[in-house]
C-alpha cells in the first residue's frame, strides 16, 4: 500500500489527513484504529514524515505476531546471556529509535505483563534491557500505536489496561473502511491501475463505466489491501484493455447474502472471522496457505483467528490433524509444514477434546478414521 490510500474527495479522509498534519509536528502520543487493511501503518509513516523526527527512523513492530518473551526483547533489548541464544548485548526497537517513531501495531494484542512493560516505560522513558540487573538507559521516542480491536471494550473485559488506554489515547484518528467513502474507490482503483501498470512495464488498463458501477457496489471486505489486490491482477491479465463488467466478476468475490440470524449465542469477532475463512476453503476449494496463513503473515489476521480456524477444522474432523489438513485443502506433503506453523505461532491446539464431538453436517469428507 502507498499513499493512494489517502487519494479521494470524501469529507472523511479529507479531515483525517488535516487532522493527521495538524497533530504531526507534536510529540503527543497517537493511536490509529480501523479495520485491517485500511492503511493504519501508512498514517503512522505520514505523521512521522510531517514531524521534526522525520531524518530519524520509523519502527514498526507487530505485538500481535511476536511471542511474549520475544517481544519484551524486541521492545527493550536484551543482555548477553539472558536466554538462549543470547550471545551478545543487543539493543530493542525502543533504544533503536532514539529521536524518532515507533508504531506499536496490533496493540491490543499485548499480554498483561507486556502492558505493564509498556506503561512503565512510558511513565519515565526509561528502558532496562532483558536480564539486566538494574541498568536503565532513557531514549526519547514518538509511541504511535494501531489496532483493529476496541480497546475501551476490552479494557472493560480486563483483557487491556485502563491506564495504558488512557496513555496511549492522547489523540485518536479512526480510518474508515473503503465501503464508508465509495466516492473514493474509482479514483483509489484507477490510480492503483497506473501505479502497477508502470511498475509491471505493461500498457494501463480502464474501465469500463459498467465496471466502476460494480467497483462501488462491491463491499471491500480486505479495504485498500483488497482494491489494490485486484487492480494488480487485472493489470497482469487484461493490460492494454478496456475492462468490461465481465472481466471485474471474475476478480471480485461476490458477497453472499447474510443468512437469517439464528437464535444462537453470539459469535466472538475471531469465530466469526474463522467460519468465513472455512466457507472460503470449503466452499471455493482455496488453500488454507491462501486464506488463512498469507493473511496472518501480513499482519491482517490475528493469532485468536487462527486458532478459531483450526478449532472448527478439528470439530468437524473430530480431532483429526490429518483430515483436518485436507479439510483446509492442503496437499498431504504440506502435513508436517501446517504443523510446524501451528506450532511456531502458538496456534496449535489439542485434538483431545474433539473426539467425543459428532462430525459437522456440513463436513464433505469421509468419516474421521484417522488419528491426529
């Protein structure tokens, strides 16, 4: 994504670039909230670019796809011999950035300790590197933070501090999804079509009017991430051409209607967004690789997401690792590298608690025979 994001004549992204460049020459704290793929990292990178930090660096970090020890040493650095592997003094992200930003991204995600870290650190400034006996250096850094979660909603669920709320939400910017300011999509979608056209060395495409029409009509579930997504594929295929109706369809995933509601419990944010990857895997025959784990690796899907996936797979699969990796359309040589991530990312669950659990109607393979 570059700063086509904020291409557009809708009031919306009109105030919030004001708003951004007002705030952009102060060391007040910021937190961005939006839904993933919005551009939050992009904003973070304009207010930097617009503050006398600028010729110091901007360091993103994602709190979310970092375990907790990783991340403390990440943030604050470590000492020689703190853990294994630790073979030499190293300084964190926070010492790193003196002078300059640091994005806290997919902050909501932090756990507790990590939080308490935090506030710390952002109570006196100073940082003590992991397995360090008393020694505490000061840096002088800008703390942007970006989540998708809402942090007052959790904070009221004990899942977040109430006081490092407070100190991160000095001044809060909200980027609004792509389907809240539809007079923006053509001008976003036929920049992205230049852009890419120039940077793959092939003719522009445009568009047909019919095809714009169904461009605002579409629902941009993945936000700019998305647009940008399928202005690159229609650049690769149809380079040169005009782009009719029919040559959109084929890129752009219609949205099914919503069922009726059910009268069942509500389903938590990263259920919910599980149950649609699974109708994505099962339904158009994608790859969990595709849905699932590209997603996860850009930042776009949280752990608990994850999880949830994985969860319903061994439901239906009564606790089969094995059937649920074809469930989730993986070739059986990717077996052992679908573990391997589980396991890496702390997304591996027990098979356990399944195998009392009856098979899901909806499940199209045979009965689970196989263990996990």
């Amino acid at each position: 994504m570059d700063s086509a994001v904020f291409l557009g004549n809708s009031h919306a992204i009109v105030s919030l670039v004001e708003e951004a460049t007002q705030i952009a020459p102060t060391d007040s704290k910021v937190l961005i909230t939006g839904e993933s793929g919005v551009g939050k990292e992009l904003l973070a990178r304009l207010i930097h670019d617009r503050s006398s930090r600028c010729r110091r660096p901007l360091i993103p970090i994602n709190c979310g796809g970092v375990a907790e020890t990783l991340l403390e040493s990440e943030l604050f650095g470590h000492v020689r011999g703190s853990f294994t592997d630790a073979h030499r003094d190293r300084r964190g992200i926070l010492e790193t950035a003196n002078g300059g930003t640091v994005l806290l991204d997919e902050v909501g995600e932090m756990s507790l300790r990590m939080q308490a870290l935090l506030l710390r650190f952002l109570e006196n400034g100073e940082i003590q590197r992991v397995g360090s006996e008393g020694h505490h250096t000061t840096t002088d850094v800008r703390v942007i933070s970006a989540t998708n979660r809402d942090l007052r909603e959790r904070a009221r669920e004990n899942h977040f501090r109430e006081d490092l709320y407070y100190r991160l939400n000095v001044v809060h910017l909200v980027i609004p999804p792509l389907r809240a300011r539809r007079e923006d999509i053509a001008l976003l979608f036929e920049h992205y079509l230049r852009v890419l056209s120039e940077q793959h060395r092939v003719p522009v495409p445009t568009l047909a009017v019919d095809a714009v029409a169904d461009l605002e009509d579409h629902s941009w579930p993945g936000n700019v991430r998305e647009l940008r997504n399928v202005a690159e594929r229609i650049v690769l295929r149809h380079h040169g051409r005009v782009i009719a109706r029919a040559d959109l369809a084929q890129e752009i995933v219609k949205q099914r209607p919503a069922r009726p509601a059910a009268p069942v419990r509500r389903m938590p944010p990263a259920e919910k967004l599980a149950v649609q990857c699974l109708e994505r895997i099962i339904t158009n025959k994608e790859s969990f690789w595709t849905v699932v784990y590209e997603p996860f690796m850009s930042r776009d899907l949280m752990r608990d997401t994850v999880r949830a996936v994985v969860r319903e797979a061994l439901t239906r699969t009564r606790g089969s690792y094995r059937l649920a990796a074809e469930l989730l359309n993986l070739p059986s040589d990717d077996y052992k590298r679908f573990l391997n991530f589980l396991n890496k990312y702390d997304c591996h669950i027990a098979f356990q608690n399944f195998r009392l659990i009856p098979p899901s109607r909806e499940m199209e393979k045979g009965p689970a025979t196989k263990t996990g």
